[in-house]
C-alpha cells in the first residue's frame, strides 16, 4: 500500500467524522504505483450509507473547498461518492468532487477493475470485500464501451483535438485501450506512453509532460496523429461491438463540449 498524501489523510479525517460516509478507498495512479505529486490526480472512491442528497451534497462541497484552498492545493484531489445500496447500478451517476467542481458521473468498468485490481481502503472495507471480482473479458467489455461511448464521439469532433490536453489524454488512452482489449489487462499512464501510436518525438515529449517538464509540441501535428489514433482505435472497438452505448461525456471541460463527466479514462492526462 503507498504512503498517502497528507490531502488524502486529512480528507479521511473529514470524512470520518460526518458520520455517513462508510468506507474511502484509493484507486488510479496512487492505486497502481504510478503517482506524481502534483502532476497525477488523487482518485478516490467513497461509499455513503444512503443517497447523497442536496444536503450531503453541500456538506462534501465545503470539505473539499477548506482541502483545495489549504492543505490540498495544488494537489488534484477528487472522489466520487457512491450511495452504498447501489453499487451495482454501473449505470448510475454519482456526486462526483473533480477539479474544483461537484459533477455527477458513473462508476465506471474500469475504475471498478482498477478498485479490485488494485485499489485498497483507506477507511472500512477492501475493495475486493465490495465489488466482484473482475475478469479479463470484464476488463475488455469496460474499455470497449469507453471506445464506443465517449471516445466515439469525440473522434467525430475532429476540432477538439487541437486542445492539447485532450490530444494528450487521447494517445495515453488509445494505448491503455488497446492494451485492454487484447490482453484483458489494466496498463498505467506510464506505461501507456511507450505503447503510444505515435512518432517518437511526440512519446518523448508525452513522457516528459508526465514528469511534469514544460514541454509543448506542434499543436495541429499532435492534434491531426491523436485525432487519426482515435479513429482507428474506436473503429477496431466497434467492429467488435455493434451496439454502441450512448456517448459519456467528458470528465471535465478541456474546452469540449458536452462538459459534465465521463468514465474511467476519461480524464486529464495524469
């Protein structure tokens, strides 16, 4: 288990003492080993004994409010919080704390395989005591429907990969993809790097970024190889599944539209 950030310490603590929150579990890069501090996001899960109503709701946004402007600036703290009797609905969408906004996304299939993979508790049970175990074909349906839902959309939008975030986040997601569907197994953003379709100075220039160097590649060159991965690797991804589900929108806004969440990998390139 890695050490956590003292965020993720005093944001237990918070949580602890409002007396409905059941158990706080860690899962992406802190999960896989593959955190930076202050490049990657804290992901973290929290099971409510109830639905978070608008109550709940302003309660979590004010903790969030005294971490992000105290200890936790700076940091990329986010949880979702899942109301515990419905942890098997992956359909539904859940208060979600992200970037300095409160959303509403789903507890997606990956996140889920990441939890069970990986994760582990910070308060209350293990992962693995709360969700079931996942399978290699579980773990292939999860990033298909990534592929056929959001990422499907958004390669129909050929402008919205001159964002270069989303250009980023779009080659480290394609790998980890297509990692997924052949392997049946999680890869981390690292690692994703090295597997990306793309030419070697733009990997180099994507591993630097992830080590936090302020390094800038050619806008509309990383825009038109991003864009065409996207493409092919969502084209595999509905050969393979004819009904594609209905599009998730972006995790945050990275200047795209529609802008309220998405699942899993949909995220910012950390």
């Amino acid at each position: 288990m890695a050490t956590s950030p003292a965020v993720v310490r005093a944001l237990d603590e918070q949580l602890r003492g409002l007396g409905w929150v059941s158990d706080l579990m860690v899962d992406g890069s802190l999960a896989t080993g593959d955190y930076i501090p202050r490049i990657s996001d804290l992901d973290l899960v929290a099971l409510v004994d109830g639905p978070v109503d608008a109550d709940r709701q302003a309660a979590l946004v004010a903790i969030h409010r005294r971490l992000d402007n105290g200890i936790g600036a700076g940091f990329k703290l986010g949880c979702v919080y899942v109301d515990s009797t419905t942890i098997t609905r992956i359909e539904l969408r859940h208060p979600t704390r992200t970037h300095g906004q409160l959303v509403h996304r789903i507890l997606s299939g990956i996140t889920r395989a990441e939890l069970v993979r990986h994760g582990y508790q910070i308060f209350g049970r293990s992962p693995r005591d709360v969700f079931p175990e996942v399978s290699a074909d579980d773990i292939r349906a999860a990033a298909r429907a990534e592929l056929t839902g959001y990422w499907a959309w958004a390669a129909r939008r050929p402008w919205l990969w001159l964002d270069p975030t989303l250009a980023d986040l779009g080659l480290t997601s394609m790998a980890r993809s297509r990692h997924a569907l052949d392997n049946g197994e999680l890869l981390t953003k690292t690692q994703a790097i090295g597997q990306a379709h793309a030419p070697a100075w733009l990997i180099n220039h994507l591993a630097a970024r992830r080590r936090g160097e302020p390094v800038t590649s050619p806008r509309l060159r990383t825009a038109l190889i991003a864009w065409r991965d996207a493409r092919r690797t969502v084209a595999r991804a509905k050969r393979g599944r004819r009904d594609s589900p209905t599009p998730q929108p972006p995790h945050r806004a990275v200047r795209t539209q529609p802008a309220d969440d998405a699942a899993g990998w949909v995220r910012t390139p950390s």
